[in-house]
C-alpha cells in the first residue's frame, strides 16, 4: 500500500463505520489542532516575567518580539488564507505541522536577542497564523447548515488549550528550565499535529458525502480542475472586495483585537510589578480569562447564526472594553480575578463570530482568503500594540497608558460594528458567477470533470 493510501485508509474506513456525519471527525481533529497551535500563543504574556528574569530581555525589547510575532502573521495571513483555498486543508496542516515543531525547537535554544526576535517572534507568527486562517476556513466547507455550531467547537477548544498552559508555562520554565520546557512541548505536541493530519480531508465531496445539513434542492458543489478553481477563486474576491464591509472588518477585527491584545500580554506584569501579585497567582488570571472565554467562544457564533451578527459581536466589545475601567484601581486577588471572569466573556466572543458573518454577506463562496486579510487587519493591531504598549511603559513607568488605549479600541470597534450593513443582505449578487467563463460556472456540466 502506498503511504497516500496509508494516510487515507483511516477515514475511508471511519466515514463508513461511524453512526454520524464525518464533519465531526474533521471538527474534533481541527479542534485539538486549534486547541494545540494556539496555546502557547494565547498564554504566552505569562512568559514576559520569565524572559526578564531568565535572559536580562528589556521589557521593551520583549514587546518588540511580540510585535513581529504578530507582524509576520499579519503579512502571512492573506497567503495561509490563499494556500487553504487552493491546496486544502490537510495539505496546510501537514506544513503547519512541521514549521510548529521546528519553531519550538529554536525557541528552546534561544538565547540572544536576535533569536527572541527570530524564533519567539517571527517564526511563531507564522506557525501560529496557519491554525488561525486556513484551518478554520476549511472547516466552513464541510457545513451547509450549522457552520455557527462546528466553529463555536473550534473556537471553545482553542481556550482550553490556553487555559491549561496559562499556569503551566511558568511552572515549566521555573522547575525545567526554558530549553528542557519547549524541548517537552515540542515533543508532545509537534507529534500530536502529525497524528491528527491522518484523519483530516478537505471536503466531503472528495469522500463521496454531503456536506453537513444538506438537503435535496441545495446547490450542489461539485469538485473542479484546479484551474478552474483558480478562476472562480479570482473571480470571487474580486466581488467580495467591491463591498465596504471587506474593508470595514478587517478594522473592527484590527480594533477588537488591539483592545484585548494589550490585557493579554501586559495583564500579568501589571499585577507583578505594578500591584505586588505573584507570579503564579497573576498567571491565573490568564487561566480565568481563557477558561470563562471558551463558553462565548463556542456560544457567539450559533447565537451570530440564529440572531444576527452585529448586536453579538457590538455586545461582546463592550464587555471586553467596560471591565478595563476595574484595573485603573484594582490591587487585590479577587478585583483581578473578577476583572478576568467579565472580560473573558467579552474577550472569547469578540473575534470568533467573522466566518458567520462572511457566510451571511458572501454565501457559500471560498472563504480563505477573504478570512486571511480580516486576520491581517486584526495582527497588525496586535503587532502595533505589542510594541507601543511596551514602549509606553517604558518611557511612563506606568500602566495607565496602555489601559485607556485598550479601553478606547474596544469601544471604538463595537461603533463601527453597529454602523455594518444588515447580515440579512447579502453584499454580493448571486449571480456573480456570470462574471466566470462559461465552463467555470456551478451550473455547467465542464465543471464536474475533476481531472487532478
């Protein structure tokens, strides 16, 4: 047997034995991949204490890492977006994979500043922006119904993930050390992404099924040569850019992410070294936030689904942004933890409801790179802040700075959520594919014969 055929078998024999649809083996697959990519990602602000201590890193220096880690996604997030439309989303994961697993390893023997900035920033943006786009798009095309039920999943295991490594990441460095620690992390979840590669396939229609919540009278996707593929997809987002919530998303998500980017990487040290909190005890508020974070992730886009996107994603801003009023004042335990429960709330909704609202404005069309530059709009936010925020503590001595403008991003996003068009329109012409040479149209017999 082939190793292609190898890697097959398992879910040519799955998708006939299982008593349920097989997207849900694709969901639970992309939610450990979600839950492993993005955990270090998301507790990594429990790791600035530690860069400081262990390697003597100026705590500007260290926001300038995470300023290209998150610059880098940005500039490949368009591209990660593309590579999923057009090679698929096992294809992508398999890479992804690889470039996760070799960037732990740099990490782990870093130790310079210029590795920080290599490894720790440019390299983890990369890594991390693939579970981010590609993976997450893909998903979109194995429902025909539901999609606000399969991402909710996805998004929810992705907070577990950051959950469990908010405390465990000090833990780690401070009994192991920082080599062994990444050394371990790269082992057990480097091969984890591997294995769950086997399972994964791009589309139901490459397994002989539906997709999920198809019923008779829906459009029928049919597979196509692959240049017909690259038309369509040309074709597609040259509509979808003529639209003004193209350009408007990417800000809001820019803005959202800005407010919340802040709170996640410098939450920590404020509680450290501006109100005397422990290390351990402030890398909890990390774990609240997460864990409080997976109910809204996995709840906001079946609510966007069923009631509209605008007033969730507005509300879910403003309580990532209200709460930040508590920390101008806050210097206890439980003032932090409560500030974590709320914002969690806000925090997990904020961004996870924009492949719901991208089905809802552009229908059924190839979502990835569409998704990747809304990703580019929200990294470039992080990236600035990352840096800003820890030059203006820097130069100020103070973390007040910083709250206000996490205060004023947040709130300013849910403004312009609110002036969005209707997720009841859709924004672009059904009949967009009259755009497409014939042979290239759904409709048109020529599109069926698959010959890659």
């Amino acid at each position: 047997m082939s190793a292609l055929n190898a890697l097959n078998a398992p879910s040519f024999w799955i998708s006939r034995v299982v008593p349920f649809h097989y997207v849900w083996v694709i969901v639970v697959a992309l939610a450990m991949a979600q839950m492993i990519g993005l955990a270090v990602g998301w507790a990594a602000g429990v790791l600035v204490t530690p860069l400081q201590d262990e390697f003597g890193f100026e705590i500007e220096d260290i926001g300038l890492s995470f300023g290209l880690f998150y610059l880098a996604a940005a500039f490949f997030a368009p591209i990660a977006g593309w590579l999923g439309d057009r090679y698929g989303a096992r294809k992508v994961m398999l890479f992804s994979a690889i470039l996760y697993t070799a960037t732990l390893v740099l990490v782990a023997f870093m130790d310079n500043l210029w590795s920080l900035h290599f490894s720790f920033g440019i390299l983890r943006g990369i890594a991390q922006v693939i579970f981010m786009v590609p993976l997450m798009a893909g998903v979109a095309l194995w429902f025909n119904r539901r999609l606000g039920l399969g991402t909710g999943v996805l998004w929810a295991a992705s907070g577990i993930g950051s959950a469990v490594f908010a405390p465990l990441l000090p833990f780690m460095v401070g009994n192991l050390g920082w080599q062994n620690s990444f050394l371990l992390i790269c082992a057990i979840l480097g091969s984890s992404l591997l294995l769950l590669a086997i399972p994964l396939r791009n589309t139901p229609e490459e397994m002989g099924l539906k997709p999920y919540g198809w019923i008779p009278g829906d459009e029928a996707r049919q597979k196509a040569r692959k240049s017909i593929e690259k038309i369509r997809l040309k074709v597609f987002n040259q509509h979808v850019r003529r639209t003004k919530a193209f350009w408007n998303l990417p800000c809001i998500h820019g803005l959202g992410c800005a407010g919340h980017g802040i709170i996640m990487l410098f939450l920590v040290p404020l509680a450290v070294d501006d109100r005397g909190i422990s290390l351990g005890t402030a890398a909890f508020t990390l774990t609240i936030i997460s864990s409080v974070s997976i109910i809204s992730r996995f709840v906001t886009p079946i609510l966007c689904e069923r009631r509209g996107t605008k007033l969730v994603m507005a509300t879910c801003l403003l309580l990532q942004g209200l709460p930040v009023v508590l920390l101008f004042w806050a210097d206890s335990v439980w003032e932090f933890f409560l500030f974590s429960a709320i914002f969690g709330l806000g925090f997990g909704g904020e961004w996870t409801g924009y492949l719901v609202i991208n089905r809802q404005y552009y229908g059924n069309g190839p979502m990835g790179t569409l998704y990747g530059w809304q990703n580019t709009g929200s990294l470039l936010a992080h990236a600035f802040v990352s840096w800003a925020a820890g030059m203006m503590i820097a130069l100020t001595g103070s973390y007040t700075a910083i709250l206000i403008f996490s205060l004023a991003t947040s709130l300013g996003g849910a403004a312009l959520v609110i002036a969005l068009e209707p997720t009841s329109q859709r924004l672009i012409s059904p009949n967009w594919e009259d755009d497409l040479p014939v042979e290239a149209r759904s409709a048109t017999p020529a599109v069926a014969m698959a010959d890659d």
